[in-house]
C-alpha cells in the first residue's frame, strides 16, 4: 500500500507538469512557426503609409497592418444568432504577423473577393467544408460568402466571442477575407484599423508601446496592449497557471501521507523482529549492516513505487494532453515528459520514505543485543483515572479492550485519524471546484447579470439607440451600457481595464458586494472589483487616475464601491459620468434586454436585419457554455486526483487494520480460544478501526477547507478568482468515500481473521 501512495504522489507531479510542459511548448513552437505578435493595437483607422512609420520604431521586428470587423452570419438551418471575426489577409503572400495554417482546401485567390477561409472548430461545430456557402453583414450589407479553406490562428487557441466567458464553436467563428474585398466592404480603402507587431528584444517592451502610442493617437488608437493581455493567450497562461499551482500542492499531499505509512509500517517490522536483531547482533552482526538492510526495504518500496508513478503519470499526461485537444485549437500538440520532474518527483519520494523510516531504521541499530533477545514486556493495562468515571462499566468486555489499547498508544492512535483525515481532506479540496462554479454561475451571475440579450453594436451610436431598442419585436426592457478601455492607476500602480458605464436607474445588470448582495451604482465616482482594488492597493475613499486609452482624456476620481467579480477585473461608473469623462456626446456600446421569450424568433430575425449590430450574445447559452466548458475541463483534472485520494484513503486504512490484526492476533485467538465467536473477537479490530475513523472524519473536514484554501489561491489569477465554496454534499461524498475505503478494507482484513488458526497462534514463540 505505501507503494501505491508513493505512485500516486509521483503520477500526480509527473501527470501536471507533463501536460503542462506540453501544453507550454506546443504553444511557444506555434507562436513562433506562425509569427505570434508581441504587441497588438486596434484604432478607429489610419493610413496605410503610416506602416513604415512604425516599423521604424527601434526595437521592432516585423510589422502586420490589417482590417478587422464583426459580422453577423446566417448559417442555413442556424436560427440563432451567430457572429464572426473577420479579419483580412494579405492579397499576396503570408502575413507577416498572425499568420494561419492552413487546415484543408486552399488560401484565397487574389482579387476574389467572396472567399473566405474559416476556423477549424468553427467549421466543425457547423458541418462547413470547402465549398460550402454563407450569409454575412459586412459594412451594412448582406454578402454570400465561398469557403474555400479551413485554417486556424495563433491568435484564436481559446476563441472567445463578444461577451463570451468561454469558448462557443457554435456561435461564434474566426473568418479570414482579402485585403482588398474587406477595405471596400468596410468603406476603409488604403486604410487599416488594426496591427500586430513583433518585437527584437533589443529595446523594453515600455518604450516600444510608448512610440507607438505617439504615432496612433492622432488615429483615434482605441488601445494597444501586449501579449499578456492578448485574451487567448491570457485564458491559456491562466490556465496552465492553475494546473501549475495544483501540481505543486497534491502531491505533497500524498507523500506526508507515505512517509506517515513508512513510518508505521517500518516501526511495527522492527517490533515483530527484535528477537532476531538481537540474535543478528549477538553472533557479530554490526549495526550498520543490520540497518542497512532495513533501509533496503524502503528503498525497494521507493524503487516500486516511483517506477509505477513514472509510468502511470506518463500514460495519464499523454491521455489528458490529448483531452486538452478539445479545448485548445492548435495544429499540432505533442507530448513530452519532462524528465527534470521526473527526476525531482522521485527524489522527493525517497526522501519522503526515508523520513519515515528512518525512525524504524534507527530504532533496530539501537536495540542492545540482550534487550533485543528478550520478548518486548507486554503492555500493562491498568485502570486509569478517565475510567474511575464509571463510563466503561457499561461498556462490554471487547469495547474497553479497544478504548484501553487507544489510550495505551495515543500516538500511534493520533497518526491513524491524521492520515485518514488527510484522506478526507484530498476529495474535500478536490471537490469543492464544482461547489465554486456552481457559486459563480448560479449565485453570482445569476444576480448580478439578469438580462436575456446582450447587443453589441458596431460603432457608439447615440443613446437614441436604446428607445429604439424597446420598439423591436419582443423586448421588454432595454438598459444601454457603454465600454472603454481605460488604464487605472493608483499611485506607481496601473492597470489596463474595461471601464463600463450603466445607467443610473439599471436593474438588469448590477453589481455585487462581496456577499453576492445588490449595490448602487455610484452617481459620482468609480467601482472597482475586487480583485483591480487588489492590485492597485485600493479601498473605498481613496482617489484614482483615469485615463482614456487613445485620447488625452484624464480625471481624478474617488473609489465609490469595491464589488464582487470572478471573471476579468473591470470597473464601473454611471453612463452619463462615463460620456463625460470621454466627451462626444451620450453615446453607448450596446443594450441589455429583457425579451418576451415566445417572441425570441422573431426578435432574433428583426436583428440579423440591423446592419449596425455586430454581435448578440444570449445570457443562458453563455453561461451553459461557461458551465460546460469548465466542467468539463474540472472533470478532467479533479478526476485524476480525486481517484488517487481514494486509493491513498484504502491504502491507509487497509494498512491501519493489517497493523492492528498483527498486533492483536494473538489477544484474538485467546478470546476465540475461550469461546469467543469470530464476529466477537472482530468487534475489537472492527471497533477500533471505526473509532479511528469517526474521530478522523470532523478534523478531515477541517483540513479540507485549510487545504481548499491554499488551492483556492493557487488558482487566483488576473482572469480567474474561484471562491472557496464547500457544500455539506462535497464533505458527505469525501466522508463517504473514507467510509467505504474503512468497509472493504475492513472486510480483507478480517477474511484473514476468519482464517486464523488459533493453536498455531497461541503456539507461536513471541
């Protein structure tokens, strides 16, 4: 059993950290093979000359002007609304920067300008294949498009569309159109309105971006931001930011737990053996040779142990990376085992086991040859002050043999519940991830979003735009919200943020305090979630500088509320602020609904008709997708280590009751001797295992939250914060699980009672 918690140990860092190698370099192979930029921009529009301009800038590499827009698809058979990124490609050669490969079929033909090449998953999720045909909304009118190539992009690993928390294949797709047809949809002939562009290493990122942002501004430059900010490359790098932070704390737990069954098994060997070190001892064997060859015991169960974790964790890698295929879109993914943890994982399990035998090992060099040679003096049991109380009185003979062994061993006892608890404590802390994405979903955005639509339109129209909104078929309330991009800063502290602005009088999006309850948008001054307060060393009352990105827009404000949010970190103000702080009038983004959902088809007609609506995303399907998506991806992961926790929890118990009937077996057989029934003489092994683990099952609980907890901030990064939610249903199914580990174990050990010759037994030279 100590080799099987040692395998788990070894499988679970080897499994982590070889998906997460994998993973890592995949994406760094395909960031470089297809020219991923290091620095983005998107603006209003400027000239095309202003190109040579920028790859001047020192410290620039290579330089990809491009034209960008959102378009609204019709998908025959597909009801709902659809949206595509549709994004230009050179009319001669590669991309520079942000190149695509090319999946199936062809890149497209100079000067066609109704091909277009699509997202793989994209493709896949719809059945479209070269040349299949759709409908797109490009520059207010209504175009049929040709595929002719399936592709897929550095930049879209992770594709999330507007207002999308995870990816939705179905809903949303990546579209890749001619330079030229695209400029002429768009009105923006010899024009760009966005740039990628990779750096040289020879000048600070810092300085880079700062010339930049000079040759931009006067170009309306909406924002420039790096890689790290890139949003799939954010979501991936949260994620294996996860994985990392998990991988480093499990295992641990698994090998405290194989250094406390070392430490039990090795001292119970040495207890059975003394007579033999003694004799060993007297015929001229020298201590280190005696201990010595109890050392090879541990080193054989490191040896078995790190060997099956090995294997078991490159199979389990190899397995779960090709998973990952499902949720990152790359056009090659290979697996390979990382042998620098590999080695470390395995040095750290020796050193585990030898920390727990070590105290066996030095127990048998210790023990005098004449001490050795004596059988142990047998335990005295004499009635203790606790039991003057009267309490055993009522007790049955079998029941005060097992409180009086307990009492008699107090720390072995205390071992026993420390590592059941800590097998409780692994579910636990593997479990509650489905109690906090319940907790997001169902208590968070439950409340705090409670529209059913959210319209994005293409350019900020007027606020007009919201009464018009009320007219079309089916809704029944419409809220205008305005989004920026803004840099926050507090003192030497600054983030790049979305500043959004509601109306004063919203109800269909609110904020939320830290115990998930409505507050008020503030009518003067910012809110800001907790996790941006966070970063700036921000509180309630202290002043912040706002700066527009792309204008020379600049304002104080005061920290009004600190809310809740566990996706992004953004902040909020009132719209008319917000218009304010931007000047050019009211104006708005989009418009939250409320619909009348037995009119949600024809709404959804009315507005694939909106040549100005660039997206539509509907809460329940972003929300269900969210929810699948992390589910999923949860499955994966928490099954591994969940499955590993309740091999350690029967390993542990199985190896408590086997030390128990060794050293009991013949107090046993004298019970059954003197006409003691087997079910009699087991209630002793039974009763003092389910003593263990009553007793081991609160302080389980206890160490699962401690234990959540740490995960729980492992997994705290820019993009994510999961709450520390354990519900009663997540600490039953753990208990449970230890309890069922305590039956079958139980139930092998006392088979081999059944089986108990007694006169041997009592016969036997102790």
């Amino acid at each position: 059993m100590i080799v099987v918690v040692i395998a788990c140990a070894v499988a679970t860092a080897v499994m982590s950290f070889g998906v997460l190698r994998s993973l890592a370099e995949t994406r760094a192979e395909y960031y470089e093979r297809y020219h991923f930029a290091d620095v983005f921009a998107t603006l209003r529009r400027a000239p095309e000359p202003l190109t040579e301009a920028i790859e001047r800038i020192p410290g620039v590499a290579r330089v990809q002007t491009r034209v960008a827009a959102d378009a609204a698809l019709e998908i025959d058979g597909i009801d709902e609304p659809v949206v595509g990124r549709v994004l230009s490609l050179p009319d001669r050669g590669e991309p520079a920067v942000n190149a695509v490969a090319l999946r199936q079929g062809r890149m497209i033909a100079p000067g066609n300008a109704h091909e277009i090449v699509v997202s793989e998953n994209f493709a896949r999720a719809h059945g479209l294949v070269p040349g299949a045909r759709l409908g797109a909304i490009l520059g207010g009118h209504k175009r049929e498009l040709a595929v002719v190539g399936i592709a897929l992009s550095p930049e879209y690993i992770y594709a999330l569309g507007p207002g999308m928390i995870a990816p939705d294949d179905r809903r949303f797709g990546v579209l890749w159109i001619g330079r030229q047809a695209l400029e002429a949809a768009l009105d923006l002939k010899g024009e760009f309105n966005e740039v990628g562009i990779q750096l040289d290493g020879s000048k600070p990122e810092a300085e880079v971006i700062e010339r930049l942002e000079a040759i931009l501004k006067p170009y309306g430059g909406a924002g420039i931001y790096t890689r790290e900010r890139q949003s799939s490359h954010a979501f991936i790098s949260s994620m294996l930011d996860q994985l990392s932070g998990v991988g480093r704390v499990v295992p641990l737990i698994f090998l405290m737990v194989a250094a406390f069954l070392a430490h039990t098994v090795m001292g119970r060997l040495i207890d059975t053996q003394r007579q033999q070190i003694g004799l060993l001892k007297a015929l001229g064997i020298s201590d280190r040779a005696i201990g010595w060859h109890y050392l090879k015991l541990g080193l054989v169960l490191i040896v078995l142990g790190t060997g099956l974790g090995l294997a078991a964790g490159a199979g389990l890698g190899f397995g779960l990376t090709d998973i990952y295929t499902q949720f990152f879109h790359f056009p090659f993914l290979r697996y390979k085992q990382d042998p620098a943890i590999s080695a470390a994982a395995s040095l750290v399990a020796a050193a585990a086991v030898a920390v727990g035998t070590s105290g066996g090992v030095r127990r048998a060099v210790s023990l005098p040859a004449a001490v050795a040679m004596v059988p142990a003096v047998p335990s005295t049991y004499r009635t203790g002050s606790w039991e003057k109380l009267g309490i055993l009185g009522r007790l049955n003979a079998p029941t005060r043999m097992i409180l009086r062994h307990l009492a008699r061993w107090p720390l072995r006892a205390a071992l026993g519940v420390g590592g059941l608890s800590l097998a409780v404590a692994l579910q636990i802390s593997m479990l509650f991830s489905f109690d906090a994405l319940d907790h997001m979903i169902n208590g968070f955005y439950s409340r705090a979003q409670r529209q059913d639509l959210t319209v994005f339109f293409a350019d900020s129209p007027s606020s007009a735009a919201v009464d018009e909104a009320t007219s079309w078929p089916g809704v029944v309330k419409a809220e205008g919200y305005r989004t920026i991009p803004v840099r926050v800063s507090l003192g030497a502290r600054a983030r790049l943020v979305n500043l959004t602005g509601l109306q004063s009088t919203a109800t269909l999006v609110r904020l939320l305090d830290a115990e998930l309850a409505p507050v008020r948008l503030p009518s003067r001054g910012i809110a800001l979630s907790s996790k941006l307060a966070a970063l700036l060393h921000a509180k309630t009352g202290d002043v912040v500088t706002v700066e527009a990105i792309g204008s020379d827009t600049r304002i104080d404000v005061s920290v009004a509320q600190i809310t809740e949010q566990y996706i992004g970190m953004d902040a909020y103000m009132d719209l008319d602020a917000l218009n304010e702080l931007v000047g050019g009038g009211s104006r708005i983004s989009g418009v939250h609904l409320l619909i009348d959902k037995s009119r949600r088809e024809a709404l959804y007609r009315t507005l694939k008709n909106v040549p100005t609506i660039v997206g539509i995303s509907e809460r329940a399907i972003v929300l269900a997708s969210f929810h699948d998506t992390m589910a999923r991806t949860l499955t994966i992961i928490v099954s591994f280590f969940v499955a590993f926790a309740g091999l350690t929890a029967v390993s542990i118990v199985y190896s408590g009751a086997r030390i128990i009937l060794s050293e009991r077996e013949r107090e046993m057989a004298t019970l059954m001797a003197l006409g003691f029934t087997t079910r009699e003489a087991g209630h002793v092994l039974v009763g003092e295992i389910a003593i263990l683990v009553v007793l081991a099952l609160p302080l389980g609980c206890v160490l699962g939250r401690a234990l959540g907890w740490v995960i729980a901030e492992r997994l705290d990064t820019d993009l994510y914060r999961v709450p520390l939610i354990i519900s009663g249903g997540t600490s039953g199914v753990a208990m449970l699980v230890v309890l069922l580990a305590a039956v079958i174990s139980t139930w092998i050990v006392g088979r081999h009672l059944r089986r108990l010759d007694v006169l041997a037994t009592l016969n036997a030279r102790q």
